[in-house]
C-alpha cells in the first residue's frame, strides 16, 4: 500500500468563512430530501413556497439524481446526463489510504476561504479559447427585475468603440392595434461609457412608420458606423401590416447614433425582397440548401443580420434563411446594401450556406425527434487569420416551442468561401438552452437568444452577450461574459458541457448529474449536483487528475463554488500530490461549511518539486443532502508575476454631503484567484486616468482585500457638500504585482442644507425611493417611467428616508424630460410634495394635456391654475415647487437657461401631508398618455 508521508488540514476557526459569496442568491428549483423504496423521488419546490411531491421514472430522470441501490451501483438511469462516462481510477486498497488520511483531518476542525473564477484577468483570443487556454468569465446580468424591461435582449446588437463608448441596440415593442397581435416593433440604443455596467435611457432609433415597408416591425438588425463617411447604416428586418419579411437599411449622419436613422438609400427600401440572396446560393441541386430544402429557389426570410466586416468597399453581412421547416446561415456582400454579391466565390462569397442542420446534427445535444432543423440567429467576428462564427440551432421549428433545444455553437474557418467549418475542437454546443420547467410546468421557448461577439479595441477583451427567457424576473435577462486567459489545468471545469466529462466518482451509491438549470446556477451556466444517496460513508467523492512537469517546488491556487440545497452541510476540498511512481506525497485538506447560497471556497498549497500529478477531489460530509459544486479550479504557479485582475465593478451604494460608499467585488492575488494584498483607492474632482494617477487624492483607511470574488465597501469621508467626485482603485499582490486602473465611478455629494438628493449615479435606485405605480428604471445617470398602460398615478416618492419632511417651507426641485406624450387630460409629468403613501395622491406642478401648458394638480381633488409654457418632448427641463404658508409656488425653465428669480405660478392649496415626489405621467385610452425621465432631484 501507498504510504501519505503528510496530511495538512486548514485549522483557523476564525477565518473568514460564509460572509456572503460572490452569486448568493434566491435559490429557486427543486432538491432532493429522499427516495422512496421503489426508487421514486421526493422532491421539495422552493418556488412559490411550495411543497410537491414528484415521481419521476425512465427519460424523466434527467431532471433527479439517482437513487440508492441497483441503479446507483453504476448503471445509468435512461435520460441522465451522460452518466456513463465513470469509471474508478484507483483500487480499493487506495480508497482506505484516503478515508485513513480524512479521519486524520476531520478531528481537526472545519474553516474555509471564499474566492472566485478560476480566469487570470488578462485579454483571452479566440484561437487561445480554440485550444483550451481561455475562458468565458461571467460578468453581470440585466435582467427584468434590475432594468424594468422584460425580455430585455431581444434583439440585441452590441457595438464597442474606439473610444470605449458602447451601444446596445435592440427591440422596442409598442402596442399598435394595425398589427400582428397589437403589437409593433422597433429599433431602440442604449449608450454605456462605463463597458456595460451602467447603460443610459434608451433612445428609439426606428419606429414603426403607416405606408412604409415597416409600418409594423423594424427590429433584429444590425449597425456598422463608417468613419470615412461619418454615418451609421442600420440594416434590419422589416414588416408591413401584411406580406412577407423584407430587409430594409436606414442611415444617420454623424457618430452618434443616439437619435434618428431616417436616410434611406438611393433605391428606397426594402432592400432585400423575400428569397433575393438565397436565390443567389440555393441555385443547384447539389446545395445543401437545395438538397435539405427540396429543390433550388425554395429558401428566403433573409433575416437577423450581422454585418461582421468592411473592407473599404464592400460589407460583409450574415444572415439567416427559412425553408419553412429548416434554417440556415448565410453569407453576402454589398457595396450599398442594394445589390447583394452572393453565391460565387470568385466574388469572395460561398456558394451554399455556411451552415445547415448537418453542421449541428452532431452536437453534444439531446435533440428531439427529427433531430437539429438547422441555424438561426449568429455573430461572426475576425481574429488573425481565421473567421468565427458563433450560430444559434434548434430543433423541433424555428417559432420558439416549448421544450425545445435552443443552443449555440462555435465555428472557425479561415476563408469566407468555406461551405464546411471546424467545429469547436472540444464540442458543440458552447451555450445551452435551459432545462428548467417554469411556468405551467413547460421548458421556456426559445430561452437562448440574440448571442454576439465583440471585441472592446480600447482593452482588448471580447465580449459574449446572450439572453436568457425566464418566467422569473431575476433571471430573464442579458448575460454578459468576458473572454479571459485561463491557467486551470482542470477540464470542464465550470461544467460548460452540461454532462460530467472528464470527472470521476468514488464511494457506493454516490449520485452525480450536470443540469442545465440556469436559474439554480452561480452564473446562468450548468453546474454539477451530487450526493451520497442516503447516508455518506466517507469515501463519496468527486475526483479529477492532472499533471504537472515536476522538478520544481511552486505554489498550487485551487478551489470552486458550492452550495448545500436546503441546509447547511459539509465538504472537504482535498488536493493530494503525487509522485512520478504514483505515491501520495502531500495531502491538503480545505473544510468547507456549505451554505444554501453559492460562495466561492480556495486556498494555496506549496508544491513539492517530487509532485508530477495533482488530485482534485471533493468529499461529501453530509447525510441526505444534495450539494452543488462550479467554476472549480486548480492553478500551478512557480514565481508570481501574475498582477490582480482589475476591478471592473466600482460604484456607490450611498451618498451624503460629506461621505460616498464604494462596493466593488474583490479580484484576487493572481488575476482572479487567490487573495491580493491591498488597495489604493483614490478620488479627484475630475476624471482618473493613468497619466493623472498620481495626483488624485489618496483615500485612507482601506480596507483588506477578501478573497476575490467577494464584495467589499468602503466608505470615504471628509468631502465637500455638493460636489462632483471621481473615483477609481488599483489591487497589489505581496509579490508588488499591481493591477491596471479599474473603471471609473462619478457621483456628486449631496449639498449643504439639503434634506435630499439623488443624481442616480448608482447602479441601481436608492432604498429611499418608493414606487407608487408605473414601471421605473435607473440606467446612465437617470431615473425613467416607461408604462404607456392604464395607470394614474406613476410616481416614484421619497418614502424611506427615516425621518419626516417639514410641512412648510418645503421645496423639491429636479431636472423632468417627456419621453412619450399622447395629448390629454391624462397626459402629464413634472414634480410633487406631500404625497400619501397609500394612495400616490399629492400636490403637483406639471406639464399637462399639451406642449404649451405647466398647470397645478391636487391628486384625485381638482387642477388648479394653468399656465402657458412652450415645451417639447426629448429636452430636459427644470421644475421647482415649493409649499410655504398655505400656498404652493411653481416655476419652470429649460435645462441651460438661467433659473427665474421669481415664482410665476402660485396656487393657494393646504391640507395634505406626506413625502416628495417626481410624477412619472399617467395614461387613460382615449384621453392621454405619457412617460418620463428624471435627474438631479433635491429637497430643501
């Protein structure tokens, strides 16, 4: 027998350990609490509190775990995910060495240390994701619930500038009864200047417009700014009240795209009739457009278009194809987006589609009967000498259906002609549809969606953004990810191939399954579920090996994320060391105490220079629970010259007139691994950049850094009242190793005698605010009403601030832009005081019925005096309104101009009582509608 020369287990009771994790979360989804004896499961729902009882058999095993006895000695349930590829690498004589060495370390006492993604923070290649050295690091997501928008990826196209400005183009639905289901679709913008973690209020670029060829949908297109022309083309799908899609394009001069495209070209539009590319590629029988379709001519509904290139002359444009059952992917240039070059390669282009059901038939993927129909919607993007091509395929049709498969593969070929590309060496797919049942008990269709790639050229990232469909709020969202070298010398280590590849199980009856639940996942990816089948015995484990070179003493960075389903529990991380002969040389063991919410776990260990191979593995400690485990990781390193990652997350929870809250998530002390340590963190009255550095105001008093990937704060103090601050951080490592500069965050200080104020700078709305009715966001630096529907009133009240306004003098005063107006008595937006908290209702000085009136409104009582004031919608404004003495005084005036030294409007009103707040509009068929945005709001 082998024999352990050293067992080390972490001893500290005090450190840091359950504070919180990087994905903690509201849980939702199903966990197992026991087995019946004729190998039934009982299940608990968390959702909607509720308790259910399921019995799941046969094919409906995919969504348990097995249970004790026959079938969990080693013979897969029918439908599990790829259960069969365990087997044991060590003898039994082995398992007693390990179990000997953990009763060792159990006496010992539990403690744990929290990190997160196993990724190095520095700019990952395709080619290096190509061969299994980078990774997809996940950012943030915006979901329903943090933006006010469901479904908010619909439709997405992502453009990163040069000057690191980004815009996030997609659909804008409004109701129009003319069309298909009440409902048109247009073409909105979004600008972000802090890469995507704040994004301003969208602007709508291409409305639907009566007697054009989009009078009812203008959406799924793409954008392509030329600088030589200093204009944006806009090429996306479009839709009468009846008839066929057809492709359209409009143009807007200048670089800005945040406002109208309305230039059409010379031909007018559409500029793509039905089957017009198509007919140029599916022209033989010997295409497999043909082939798959029936016959040549039959494909059409070019569609969802990605222009991916420009070479000074022609664009490059994918798109897809129909053929009323099967999709495709296809690919055409044109110098004016009015004749399409397709079809004939000695134009540059393919001569039949670049993608069809055979390319993805093969996929890592269960599809139902009929198997893959073939592509949708996909992003190509140009690395080195090869092209890219991420594509979206599904099966069952390609009108979203329940239960379908909805996934997206990776493509890479080095010239365009290609009709066959090298799939992704490691297996499609790379983003999988959910399997998680939600609503009525059905899969959401289509729940994948609108995935594009695209390079940021002022840090050198790529970026993937996808979007996930989920009956829950908190889930149905944009998810972003950033493409990262990685150094973990473990495989499917984040379990990206939804099955448990590469891994191995030890102990009887120990239960293991990759689930494509991405609600129940630290990240919205798959995760491993596993448990002992009952009771544990001490040998239930999951296990991978790796190799090292040896010869060398070093440092190994390893740990993962987990999560216990109903309760708290038990996991012992083990990392053992091996010899050239296979001896066991050094054991380290990481108690982890598990809790129902996910959190990172690591540590380091010293390397022998004897160790040629590492063991990662994980002992389930807990009777009858079912754990969780992700993102798991093993990094060797031998001098460290491997800087932090930067913070990419800076911004404020909390501002007063003396004093800003930072939190950020704490990167690590190599790239995103490990614990750095220290910060400097820095503020200035104007922006911090590299060059300036030095000369911005150092803070005191920081902070330790956590464990990366956990959150931190840090409040600094001693600041002037009513001013703007710039602030920004840099992470060090205790080898000197410094990270670059993080994002910048800018706020501004409440000022002197104010009882409140808000510039929303946050990322998120501050606890003060209350909404009574409408549906409120907070994105860019702004505070926006966006419901057109029935509803009076919408307003956003100063409500939990903990204390009482005054009754008098009390005066609010904030910046109100129209966003949408319909004319009416409905129709209104501007600023209120003492409003009810149960009812919404208060006083109000706003714009109402037309674009020429500012008038009084007692809520649900009578208008008061109206006045005439020429205004527009899109332009911000300022409004004024004070409460003093039994009467209430009002002025307005444009954004820019000079603030009138008197009060114009009075209206002699007293009674009410309660908060301050902004009046977001209201809205009554046929007699009025309107919505808002707001900023820079103060109490006084």
């Amino acid at each position: 027998m082998s024999k352990v020369s050293t067992v080390r287990v972490w001893l500290n009771r005090n450190a840091p350990w359950q504070v919180g994790g990087d994905q903690a979360s509201d849980e939702r989804g199903e966990f197992v609490t026991g087995w019946s004896a004729d190998g039934y499961r009982q299940a608990r729902h968390t959702s909607a509190a509720e308790w259910r009882e399921i019995a799941i058999r046969g094919k409906e095993a995919i969504r348990a775990l097995r249970p004790p006895g026959p079938t969990a000695q080693g013979k897969p349930n029918k439908g599990e995910v790829d259960m069969n590829k365990t087997f044991f690498r060590k003898t039994i004589a082995t398992v007693l060495l390990f179990a000997c060495a953990y009763m060792l370390a159990m006496s010992a006492g539990l403690t744990a240390l929290q990190r997160a993604e196993a990724a190095d923070g520095v700019p990952g290649t395709l080619d290096e994701y190509w061969n299994g050295n980078a990774e997809w690091v996940y950012l943030r997501k915006d979901t329903f619930a943090s933006t006010g928008f469901p479904s908010y990826f619909d439709g997405t196209q992502v453009k990163m500038m040069s000057d690191g400005t980004w815009y996030l183009f997609n659909r804008k639905y409004v109701t129009d009864s003319a069309c298909s289901g009440g409902t048109a679709l247009e073409t909105q913008v979004r600008r972000s200047t802090d890469k995507g973690v704040t994004w301003s209020a969208p602007t709508t670029i291409i409305p639907h417009v009566p007697g054009t060829p989009y009078s009812c949908f203008a959406t799924d297109g793409d954008a392509w700014y030329n600088a030589a022309e200093n204009k944006w083309h806009y090429l996306f799908q479009c839709l009468g009240g009846s008839g066929p899609w057809q492709g359209c394009m409009l143009s807007r001069d200048g670089a800005d795209p945040m406002g109208p495209f309305t230039i059409a070209p010379a031909g007018g539009n559409p500029v793509i009739t039905p089957g017009e590319i198509w007919n140029q590629i599916c022209n033989v029988s010997s295409d497999d457009c043909s082939s798959l379709a029936g016959g040549s001519g039959r494909v059409f509904d070019e569609g969802t278009f990605n222009i991916f290139d420009y070479d000074g002359t022609h664009y490059w444009i994918g798109f897809h194809g129909y053929d009323g059952v099967r999709g495709y992917r296809g690919i055409a240039k044109s110098s004016d987006f009015q004749t399409w070059i397709a079809g004939n390669p000695t134009q540059g282009v393919p001569a039949d589609a670049v993608h069809d059901r055979n390319d993805s038939q093969g996929w890592r993927e269960s599809w139902n009967s009929g198997g893959s129909i073939g592509a949708g919607a996909g992003s190509m993007i140009r690395e080195g000498s090869y092209y890219y091509h991420l594509v979206e395929s599904s099966d069952i049709n390609l009108g979203c259906t329940a239960g379908q498969n909805w996934d997206y593969g990776l493509y890479r070929s080095t010239s365009l002609t290609n009709t066959t590309w090298s799939q992704y060496p490691q297996g499609n797919p790379i983003i999988y549809s959910s399997k998680s049942a939600e609503s009525g008990g059905a899969i959401p269709p289509c729940n994948v969606q609108y995935a594009g790639l695209v390079k940021d050229p002022t840090d050198g990232f790529i970026y993937l953004a996808y979007g996930r469909r989920s009956s829950d709020p908190n889930y149905d969202g944009l998810y972003w990810y950033r493409l990262e070298k990685s150094s973990n010398l473990l495989l499917n280590a984040n379990l990206w191939k939804a099955n448990t590849d590469n891994w191995n199980r030890l102990g009887p009856n120990t239960n293991w399954v990759a689930y494509r639940l991405p609600n129940n996942s630290p990240d919205g990816t798959p995760y491993l579920a596993t448990n002992c089948g009952g009771v544990c015995s001490g040998t239930n484990s999951i296990y991978q090996d790796v190799t090292i070179p040896g010869g060398t003493a070093g440092t190994a960075q390893f740990g993962g994320k987990f999560l216990s389903e109903g309760s708290a529990g038990s996991v012992d991380l083990v990392i053992r060391q091996m010899n050239a002969a296979g001896t066991i040389v050094q054991t380290d063991i990481l108690p982890i105490a598990t809790g129902t919410s996910w959190a990172s776990y690591g540590g380091s260990v010293p390397l022998l220079a004897t160790a040629t191979k590492l063991r990662y593995e994980f002992y389930l400690r807990t009777d009858h629970v079912t754990f969780r485990a992700d993102d798991m990781y093993i990094q060797t390193s031998f001098t460290d010259t491997i800087a932090p990652t930067s913070v990419t997350d800076l911004r404020s929870s909390s501002v007063t007139s003396g004093t800003v809250a930072l939190t950020w998530t704490a990167p690590g002390n190599d790239g995103n691994a490990g614990t750095a340590a220290a910060y400097d963190i820095r503020y200035s009255n104007s922006p911090i950049t590299s060059a300036n550095w030095a000369s911005a105001m150092q803070a005191v008093g920081e902070p330790a850094p956590a464990v990366g990937g956990n959150s931190q704060s840090f409040t600094v103090s001693g600041l002037s009242p009513g001013t703007d601050y710039y602030f920004a951080v840099k992470t060090s490592d205790a080898a000197g190793n410094v990270s670059g500069l993080s994002n910048g965050w800018s706020v501004k200080t409440v000022g002197s005698g104010s009882l409140f104020s808000d510039a929303f700078a946050d990322a998120q709305r501050g606890p003060s605010w209350f909404a009574f009715g409408g549906s409120w966001s907070e994105t860019g630096g702004t505070l926006t009403q966006t419901s057109l529907l029935e509803g009076d009133p919408k307003k956003m009240l100063i409500g939990r601030t903990g204390f009482d306004f005054p009754s008098s003098p009390l005066t609010i005063t904030a910046k109100v832009r129209v966003d949408a107006w319909t004319g009416g008595d409905f129709a209104r937006a501007g600023v209120s005081l003492f409003n009810d908290m149960k009812d919404g209702g208060g006083y109000n000085l706003v714009f109402h019925n037309n674009h020429s009136t500012v008038q009084f409104l007692d809520d649900g009582v009578a208008w008061g005096p109206s006045y005439p004031f020429t205004w527009s919608s899109g332009v911000w404004y300022w409004f004024k309104l004070k409460a003093d003495g039994g009467t209430l005084y009002g002025k307005v005036w444009a954004d820019g101009a000079t603030e009138p030294a008197t009060w114009p409007y009075s209206w002699m009103r007293s009674g009410r009582s309660g908060v301050p707040g902004l009046n977001g509009g209201a809205a009554k068929t046929g007699t009025g509608s309107s919505s808002a945005s707001f900023d820079d709001v103060v109490v006084q």
